[in-house]
C-alpha cells in the first residue's frame, strides 16, 4: 500500500475542526476577542501538526539492498 493511504488516515483525526468551528461561532455571535483566541490556538496547533508531518517525511529512509 501506498504511505499516502496510512498517513491520511492517521491526520484526519487531528486537524483542528472544533477549533476552527468555535472561531467561528464566536465570531459570528459577535464575540471578537474570544474568537481571535479561538483563532490563534487553531492556528498554533495547525502548525505544529504541519511542522511534525514535514519532520518525519524528511527523515531520509535507509537502502534496502
């Protein structure tokens, strides 16, 4: 199987969707400042989910001889 099968799976379940949702919601009610709150954690964790995906694809794979 291809790695792209077992690596979607396994992100799907940690994007951020709830945060994202609330930063809305919030923003949408009108509160601005717990929106932007809301908005900068989101952003944060997206980030660092980012930056962990590229850490381990750049992991060179040794030689199978």
């Amino acid at each position: 199987m291809p790695v792209t099968v077992f690596l979607l799976s396994g992100i799907f379940p940690l994007v951020p969707g709830a945060g994202i949702y609330y930063c809305a919601y919030y923003f949408i009610q009108g509160n601005n400042a717990l929106a932007l709150s809301n908005g900068i954690s989101t952003f944060k964790v997206a980030v660092a989910l980012a930056i962990g995906i590229t850490l381990v694809l750049c992991v060179p794979l040794p030689k199978r001889k």
